[in-house]
C-alpha cells in the first residue's frame, strides 16, 4: 500500500496518517483517547504501513526512517519497543510487528481505509521518557522466548512473506523482476533532450534536443553501439512527440518559425529526407497523437480553447470526428488500446484525470481521478499504465482493479517513460532547482530593478505566502517538499510531510497558514506546527483565497466551475463559472472565468465589472499573477512580459522581462515583491533499469 488513505484501522486502532495520531477503533476522536506519535515513531508507522507483509531489515528501516548517520540498530529497537507498547502489541504472540530474529520486522495487521469525522481534537504527544525506557524491550523479552517458540514463528513469517512476495510478482505490476536501481544515460549533450523513442531495430534513440541558450529544437539520432550523435538541422519552437508511421520514417506535430503548426512526415532511413507537412494543427500538444486501425487519431483545441477529437488517412484531409465536453484545464496525453481511446486531462491547478471513450463517437468517462498532477503516461502492459506524478516516483497503475505500485524513489526526476524490454527509456531532469528572489524597487525611472536572493539554497524554493509579520514558503533543503516559516537564515520548519504529499497552495487565514495538500485544505499553527483537516472539504478544489477573514474557494462541480464561501461552517454558492478567486479593494473579488480569458470584479454589493484584463487559466500558472490594493499584476509567457493594471486610473503597463524568466510572483504589498526563478539545468535520455 504506498498510497494510504488518510485514515486506516490497524488492528484495534484507527490511525490518522498525514500528522501521526491513534485512537481507539470504534470511540470518536477526543483528547482523552488521542496519541500523537512523537516524529520518529510516526515515520516508522507509516513505513510499516506502506510495507505491510514484507520482511524489512533494520537496515532498511535506518536507511528509510532515520536521517543520515542517526540511525542505530539500538535506535530501531527503542522505537519498535515504543510502537508496540503503544499499540499494545504482545511480542510473543504479535498482531502488529513480528520480530523475525536476525532478519528484521514485518507489519501484520491488517489496514483498512476508514470514513471518519475529519476535525479532530488537540493530543498529547509520547513522552521522552516513555519513549526511552523501552530501549530494552525486545531484548529482555527475546532472551525469555524458549528456541522451538523462536523457530517456529520466524519460519511462520518468513513463509508468509515469501508467499506475498510470489502473490505480488505473480499477479501485481512487476515484469521487472524487482525495483530498477540503475540510471544509466544515454545522451549526455549539453542542453536539454525530450521525448526519446527507439527505433524498431532498437539501435538508435531519437529525441529532442533544444542547444544551451537556444529558443529552438531539432530531431537528434544517436547510435546506441558508439553513442554518436547527428543533429538534423530542421529548426522548430516546438514537437510533439514522434511516432513510426513504418520502420523508416516518423510522425510528428511542431511549429517552424514563421509557419504555424502542422503535422510533418520525416524519413529517417535510410537516408535522412525534408519533413513533408501533412495537416494543418491549432496547437502542438505534447503527447496527443495515436495510430487508429489505418487511421491518425489526434487531439487538438480550436479558438475557444475547445478540445476537438480529429482523423486522418494517408493521403487525406483530415476530419473533425467531435468535440468533447469538459471543463478541464488542459488535455494533452492520450494513449489507444483497440477502440478505447484513453485521457490524462489536467483537470484543474491541482490534479489530474483519467479518461476513456469509445471510438469513434463516444463521450468521455471517468476513470480516476489523481489529487496531484501527473505530467505523462505510457503503457507498461496491456492493462496497465505507467504514470509519472509531478515530483513524485513513477506509478504503474492497473486500469482494472486501480491498484498501484511505485517504481521507488530513484524514478522521482524521470518523466516521458517508455517501456522496453527489461528496461524504461525516460527523460530525467539534472538539478532542477528553483530559488526566491525578493524584488528592491527601481531607484528611479532609467535604472532596474534589484534582485536580491530571499531564500537561495541548493533545493528548490516555491509556494510563498507573505503575511503583515510573518511569511511562510515552500522547501526541499530536507529533502522533500516541507513548509517553512521564515526567520531570516534561521528559518523554522513548520512540517514533516512524506515525500508524496505534494504541497499545492499556501495562504493566511487569520492566524493560521492554510495548505492545500494532494487537494485536501489543511489548518497549519505556526507556534504549534499541528496540522488538522479544515472542517470543508470540496470534492475538487480549485483555488482559495481569504479576504477580509472569509474563506473563498473555486471547485469544479457536476454542474461546472462555481465560487463557494464558508458561511456557519457550511458552503454557500457566490458566483459560477470562476476557475480562481483573488481579494480586490473595498471586499471586492477579481474572479478568472471558465469560458473567457476577461477577469471579473465581484463588489461587495454583487454588481459584476468586466476588467480590461485577459488571463488564460489554461496557458498559465496560478503563481503567475495576483492581485494586491495597488493593482493586478500578471505574467505573458509568449511575450515575455509583465503587466500591471492600475486600481487608481485604469492604465495597464508592460514591461519586458529582461533577466532570467519567472515560474511565479508575488506581491510584496505595493507591486511584485518576490519572484520564483529556475536556475539553468539540463535534462538528459537515460535508461531506468536493473543491475545486470
């Protein structure tokens, strides 16, 4: 189980998983039964539970739950003794954790998901020295076990972990035998390489490359018996991935400059020729073109940003077969078995979709829906997909039972996967990092502005939230994704979140910082650092805003987007059709809009201005603008400016960008003050594998 539902029973306790608290399975939560696990506990609990019915080393354990050159095989005693006195687990006879002697520990009991109230009380941590006196508890107990008791049990769990262990092989994800642990690159150009393929005699790899400094990419061919590389020289602003229309030649969509979007035929062998246009296109979608019966069956979107299903024969114009209803924020990916055509829509800021529909004519349905947004699929087998999550290891997903297994680890910077025979060809990402820069402003109209770096470490910076006296960011400096208060170089982390709960907004609510993780709202106290489900959950959030200490939000809902306030801890309907909500002056709401790129103003009286802004949800990031008392302040990508619109006379200002571009910004009170900046980083094609 590598994706734990919130709250689970184990044996006779319920757990909440996210911040470590037991209680007795069957009493509703209160203060008088609440535990909360001190950290090291925690993390070990949720190990056990992500690994339940397998053997795990203490090695294992130290080099999963304790920081490096912590951990101690006494320091895992210690903490396996205080978990089963918690849980009042009986070593002779366990129910929770088996100590198998000389091997390690493996979790028994059962874990099943549970629907609970989700406001839960404050608790009371495990004592320091409670948690000490267990420091000899396996030991004295295990010198009391008779031999025959010992042998028995250990060949017991041993058989037991065996037997899951061919259980999970035999009939879950696993044609790799176990978990790849090699990397191995295969271009190592500088610049940056995607969408890599093999050709049919599985000699060569081509992919994208876009040179260091360069706006513009080429196809590359490397021969995989000497590595050498051939550029060709067709120069694009941007491809989609390829496909083999045979063994000699590749399909592709792309932009040349000056040209507008078509789809091109290239032959690669034996010669290399001049693409031939093919079909006109709107928009160059990544991942969005499948081979039909004798067909080309692709996505596109037309002006109004409608997602459109078309079909082409070689040879032949191409024909509008439908287009598709949704209110998704982007569909980019889709992937064909037989004549299910299957959808990875970004639904909103925050998640993915999974769709599928009948072909030719038929509509979309759900699938599943993910909390988090995933960048990319493929298939791994005939039933099942191999998903890579945003900044989490990649996902094999079964799309008949929906039952998951994760790649590990080392497959969090992979994306673009495809699999081979025995191993995954993936684009990885080489030090990616992101940094905050704080904004000085201009001493006077001829010179620029001053960056100066606010929080600037080796790991990525993003997410900030900026209070009248205090501000709150995002950081991976502990490794993963953790929310930190800022105090100046002695900031203060707030959070201990596992590496697959993804943090996707941070705002103040009165005195309390609000976290939207994997798309559930969190209360945040920055004295305590407790962490506790807010009391509304939407089904799909959007985006939240607080003003004038009032909570707003945007969800997507059956009946489309609408805005929702929290009125005596209920939901009340304010406006349909926004995506995103922001706070204006005079407890105004500057609303962005479903079918328009036109940003509203909601008064306080409920009149409704159109503003003479334009602002795409679907082309651009929610961290690329805001709204502050002196105007509205947003990003154009394309063009490579920023723009302001004045509260006071209604001009809007731009201004080109001229240093490294931003992923995000934000107000600094009076106009941008922070900005989000990627440092320059290469991605490379490599092969994910096993050890041969």
């Amino acid at each position: 189980m590598s994706n734990l539902d919130p709250v689970v029973q184990i044996g006779d306790w319920y757990y909440q998983v996210i911040y470590g608290q037991l209680w007795p399975a069957g009493a509703q939560p209160s203060a008088d039964h609440m535990i909360r696990l001190e950290p090291r506990l925690h993390s070990l609990l949720n190990f056990f539970l992500q690994n339940p019915d397998v053997l795990l080393a203490k090695d294992t354990l130290i080099e999963k739950v304790w920081p490096a050159d912590e951990g101690t095989d006494a320091a895992v005693m210690r903490a396996v003794g205080a978990l089963r006195k918690l849980l009042g687990d009986d070593v002779r006879t366990p129910s929770y954790i088996a100590t198998v002697s000389k091997k390690g520990y493996c979790w028994l009991a059962k874990i099943q998901p549970v629907s609970l109230p989700v406001s839960l009380p404050a608790t009371t941590s495990l004592p320091a020295d409670e948690y000490q006196q267990f420091a000899v508890v396996d030991d004295n107990i295990a010198q009391q076990r008779p031999w025959r008791f010992i042998a028995v049990t250990a060949l017991s769990i041993l058989i037991g972990c065996a037997s899951l262990a061919f259980i999970l092989a035999k009939y879950t994800a696993a044609p790799l035998v176990k978990l790849p642990d090699t990397i191995a690159p295969i271009s190592a150009l500088s610049g940056q390489e995607y969408w890599p393929v093999l050709n049919a005699a599985q000699t060569q790899v081509i992919y994208q490359h876009k040179a260091p400094d360069s706006k513009l990419s080429n196809w590359s061919i490397q021969d995989l018996t000497d590595l050498r590389v051939t550029h060709l020289p067709q120069l694009y602003q941007q491809i989609s991935q390829a496909l083999w229309q045979d063994e000699q030649r590749i399909l592709f969509r792309a932009n040349k400059p000056g040209q507008g979007c078509f789809f091109y035929s290239q032959q690669l062998q034996p010669v290399v020729s001049e693409p031939i246009s093919l079909w006109p296109c709107h928009k160059v979608l990544p991942q969005a073109t499948v081979r039909w019966q004798d067909s080309w069956l692709w996505l596109d979107t037309d002006l109004k940003n409608q997602v459109q299903l078309w079909l082409a024969k070689p040879g032949s114009e191409a024909q509008l077969l439908q287009t598709l209803s949704g209110g998704w924020r982007a569909v980019q990916h889709i992937l064909i078995s037989d004549d299910t055509l299957y959808l990875l829509a970004q639904e909103t800021q925050n998640n993915s979709i999974l769709l599928k529909l009948a072909l030719p004519d038929g509509t979309p349905e759900q699938v599943m829906r993910f909390p988090f947004i995933v960048s990319h699929f493929s298939w791994w087998d005939e039933t099942q997909l191999l998903l890579a999550p945003q900044s989490q290891e990649l996902q094999i997903l079964d799309i008949n039972s929906l039952n998951w297994q994760g790649l590990g680890a080392l497959t969090r910077d992979l994306t673009q996967t495809v699999r081979y025979p025995g191993q995954v060809l993936a684009t990885q990402f080489l030090d990616y990092t992101t940094d905050i820069f704080q904004l000085k402003p201009k001493a006077s109209d001829d010179s620029n502005a001053i960056f100066v770096p606010w929080h600037v470490s080796n790991r990525s910076e993003r997410l900030l939230a900026a209070a009248e006296q205090q501000t709150a960011f995002v950081s991976e400096r502990a490794g993963h994704s953790q929310i930190w208060l800022e105090q100046g170089r002695d900031s203060i982390q707030l959070t201990r979140l596992n590496e697959d709960q993804q943090v996707q907004q941070l705002l103040w609510h009165g005195k309390s910082l609000l976290v939207l993780i994997n798309s559930e709202l969190y209360r945040l106290e920055p004295l305590s650092s407790a962490l506790t489900l807010y009391p509304l959950q939407p089904d799909n959030p959007g985006r939240y805003a607080s003003c004038q200490g009032r909570l707003y939000w945007t969800e997507l809902t059956d009946d489309g987007w609408q805005l929702f306030t929290e009125t005596d801890n209920k939901k009340q309907l304010v406006h349909k059709g926004a995506v995103d909500v922001r706070c204006a002056p005079q407890q105004a709401l500057v609303l962005q809009q479903n079918e328009s790129d036109s940003l509203l103003l909601l008064s306080a009286d409920g009149t409704v201005t159109t503003l003479p802004v334009l602002i795409d949800w679907r082309k651009q990031t929610a961290e690329q603008w805001f709204v502050d008392d002196t105007g509205i302040y947003w990003q154009e990508n394309e063009n490579r400016t920023v723009n302001a619109y004045s509260w006071s006379d209604g001009t809007i200002m731009r201004e080109a960008w001229t240093s490294a571009w931003p992923v995000a910004i934000y107000s600094g009170g009076h106009g941008i003050g922070y900005v989000v900046r990627p440092r320059p980083h290469d991605t490379d094609i490599v092969w994910l594998q096993n050890r041969r």
